[in-house]
C-alpha cells in the first residue's frame, strides 16, 4: 500500500470506529449494526468489512475509549472516595452516565467491576460492596 492509501484506510477505519462509538453511547451497541455504521458514516458495508470482520472486532476497538470516560471522573483514593465520585459523575455528567449506562456489551461486566476492585484503594470487602452500590445506584436512577 502507498502511503496515501495507508492514510486514507486509517482515516477510514477511524470513521468507523467513531460512527461506532456515537450509534453506541446515544443508543447502545446493539443498534450499531454495520450497516446503520455504514449508513451513518456514508461508507459501504464492504468498507467496514475490509478493516473489521465481526462486531465484536468494534467493540474491542471501543472498549479503552470506554475506559477511559469512566475513569476518568472517578476517584480511587477509598471506597467512599469512589462513591461519592461515581454518584456526582452519574448525576452531572451525561457522557459518563452514557457510558456506564451502555458500556455491558463493550466491556464485559466482570471484566470491569473486576477492574474496578483492582485500582480503588482500600479494604477488599469495602469496595467490593461500594461498587456494587455504585452499579445498583445506576440501575436504579437509569430512567
């Protein structure tokens, strides 16, 4: 591939992965089929298909962008830290809510919560329980 082809297949690929990442935050992953991606991005579904052969090849793509907006609000110094910065995330802050709210299909939840106990500091039990309270806060205030 020419340089020039090598650019336009990254500027692709990201399209993709953004088009991805918006259809999935506003809507869930479960509507970002590829050809809503590719309707949405104004690419062919074959464009897709020549950087990404399953959904689940997308969501792997998605998953630190996904991270990443979690964290990135929260606190890990304690469980009481986390948890009061967890609920003023979920109540002022859409993206993070948004995110929380569809994230299941994109990071699987074990995988996460696990993520979670490993880097709030603390008592195991205490932040076990804190991050459970956390998640059933969301459930609870989702609609």
């Amino acid at each position: 591939m020419t340089k020039g082809t090598t650019n336009k297949a990254m500027m692709t690929k990201q399209k993709i992965i953004d088009t991805a990442f918006d259809i999935t935050i506003k809507n869930g992953f479960d509507t970002a089929t590829f050809t809503y991606i590719a309707k949405t991005a104004g690419i062919s579904k074959s464009g897709i298909n020549a950087h990404f052969d399953r959904k689940s090849d997308i969501a792997a793509e998605l998953a630190p962008i996904y991270e990443s907006i979690i964290k990135e609000p929260l606190r890990f110094g304690s469980p009481e830290e986390f948890y009061e910065s967890w609920i003023h995330a979920f109540e002022s802050n859409d993206k993070f809510r948004s995110a929380v709210l569809t994230a299941g299909p994109i990071i699987p939840k074990l995988d996460g919560v696990k993520g979670l106990f490993d880097i709030i500091k603390g008592n195991e039990e205490e932040i076990q329980k804190c991050v459970y309270m956390c998640i059933g806060y969301s459930v609870i205030h989702s609609s």
